[in-house]
C-alpha cells in the first residue's frame, strides 16, 4: 500500500493540524445584522461566517464565566 506524503510547505515540511470538526447549525438574521457582519468582516479582512462564530465564541464565554459556569 502506497504511504501518502505530506505536501511541503513553506517554513517547516508538515501539514498543519486538523480542523476540530463543526456542526451544521441554521440561524436566521435580519438583514441588517447580515450587512453589518459583512461590512464589519471585510474591515478585518475575513469572512462573515467566521466573524460570526469569533463573536458567538467570545460572547457564550462572558456568559459562562458570568453564570459561574467557567
């Protein structure tokens, strides 16, 4: 069986670890919070979707730690 070789790249020869996997989830928003996602998004330079998720993210733990969950 043939081994499958990792693709150099530059800097260092070894693949980046893996993605932790996601799961699927649909959220409706209003149109406006859409394009202030978008506009807020390209300012950073990257996409709407993880944007979304970064703030989800920060946002779920302030509210753990405020719970006493964390």
């Amino acid at each position: 069986m043939a081994q499958l070789k990792s693709l150099p790249e530059e800097g260092g020869g070894i693949l980046p670890p893996a993605r932790k996997p996601t799961y699927p989830v649909s959220v409706r928003l209003d149109n406006d919070v859409v394009h202030r996602l978008r506009v807020l998004a390209a300012k950073k330079r990257m996409r709407y979707q993880t944007l979304l998720k970064q703030l989800l993210t920060e946002r779920l733990y302030e509210e753990e730690k405020r719970e006493g969950l964390v």
